[in-house]
C-alpha cells in the first residue's frame, strides 16, 4: 500500500494548460518563489540528471550562451537538479574556469540553478521517471508563459543533450501564434507561413478559399504570410 503511494506521487504529470505547480526554492542565485516572480515573463524550467556529468556540461554551456537570446524574447531560464547548493556550485566553478567545449569557454551560468535533494520540486513535475532512474531527473523541459501556465512540455531521456535551436523556437512560436492569433506549421521559422485557425462554418470555409491573402491547399488547410521583421518586432526587446 504505501510502496503504491509512493509509486503515485512520485509520477504526477502536470499537463499542458495546467497552471504551473507553485513552491520555494534555494538556488545559486538565491531563494525563488516559482512562478510568482517570473509573472509578466515567460520562463523555461528545465531539468537535469546530475552535476558533474558530460552531456549536462555541454547543456549548460550552451544555454547560458544563449541566456541573452531567450531573454530578449522575454523569457528566463531557471534550472533544476537532484543535487545539493554546494554541487551547484562548485560545478557552475569548474564549468567556468575549466571547461572549453565547442568554442564556448569562460562560460558563466547566471540563471538560477534549484537544489532539490529532497525531489520536492522534481516530483510535483514529473521529473523523476523511474523507469528511466528512480534517484535522477530526466531532462524535462517546461515553458511556462507571462500568466503562469504550462504551455509546451519536451522530455528527453538521460542520454539526449537537448537541442537547444529547437527550445528557442518553440518561444517564438508560442509568442506568435498567441500575438497574431495563428498556428505554426511543421519547422516554422520566422517569416515562413503561417497557418489560418480552421473555418468554423461552410460560409467561412468558402470565404478562406476565395480570399486572394490566404493560400488554401484545400478548405481546412490554408497558410498566410506572415512578415518576419513583423513577427521579431513584435516578440523581441530592443
Ligand atoms: C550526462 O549528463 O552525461 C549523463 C547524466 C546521467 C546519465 C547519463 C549521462
């Protein structure tokens, strides 16, 4: 009985439109209170297996090198590991002044890494997979928008370094489709076409595929322009 308690908690799935689970937590930039002090931003809590490990130092290299992009785009970056502060630290250290990989080097972490030694965090996400590793975080990935619900969820697997382009994407493609009221098709890149919601009615289905604007390959499968300075004007800080 309690082995199945222990089995229910530990696999809690929060799922796309939930609003995120809220808790505090110690991080090497200080305390946090998630996600009320990300209101009004969006924000990517990321998970990882453990500190000192190779996959993981590639990881970080490269989305702190990228921290300036996303933050353009309005969105943080807040890390997570079953790992103690100290860990944390003394990896963020050695990644800094030790670590040279793919031409990133000097590479200083200043988004807030959490320790969870106790899963707290990890388990009201569903980071812990235990068929993957009972004791370690998968490499989860949630975006979180300005009001605090969940609106993309990515897993990888332990052995997977995350492709962090495509994390990118998916930022702007969440803004867009939320400013411009549209979709985004398959690899959509700013100033591709973008998809026109689908016609409610014959009525409106006739119109779409009589408007000279909008491309239809058949009645409920129509693309617009979409102007890509239009689009980063829009969703990036200047
Ligand atoms: C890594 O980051 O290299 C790693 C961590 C846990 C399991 C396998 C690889």
């Amino acid at each position: 009985m309690e082995e199945q308690k222990l089995e229910q908690e530990v696999i809690s799935m929060p799922r796309i439109g939930d609003p995120a689970p809220e808790f505090t937590a110690v991080t090497t930039q200080g305390d946090i209170n998630f996600p009320k002090d990300y209101a009004g931003e969006w924000v990517i809590l990321f998970s990882h297996p453990a500190d000192f490990t190779p996959v993981c130092t590639s990881e970080f290299m490269t989305f702190a090198t990228m921290e300036e992009k996303f933050a353009k785009a309005n969105c943080k970056l807040v890390g997570l590991s079953i790992d103690g502060l100290y860990s944390h630290i003394a990896w963020l250290r050695t990644i800094k002044e030790k670590i040279e990989y793919k031409g990133m080097k000097n590479v200083e972490v200043k988004f807030p890494l959490i320790e969870d030694i106790s899963m707290n965090v990890a388990k009201k996400y569903g980071m812990i997979q235990p068929n993957e590793d009972s004791t370690k975080a998968v490499r989860a990935v949630f975006f979180i928008d300005p009001k605090g619900i969940i609106r993309t969820i990515i897993y990888y697997p332990l052995s997977l370094g995350r492709n962090f382009e495509e994390l990118y994407r998916v930022v702007i493609a969440l803004q867009a489709a939320d400013e411009f009221g549209v979709a985004t098709p398959a690899d959509w890149q700013p100033g591709d076409d973008v998809i026109v919601s689908p016609a409610g009615s014959c009525g409106s289905a006739q119109e779409r595929m009589e408007d000279s604007a909008i491309d239809c390959k058949d009645w409920f499968f129509c693309t617009k322009k979409l102007d890509k300075n239009l689009v980063l004007d829009k969703i990036l800080k200047k």
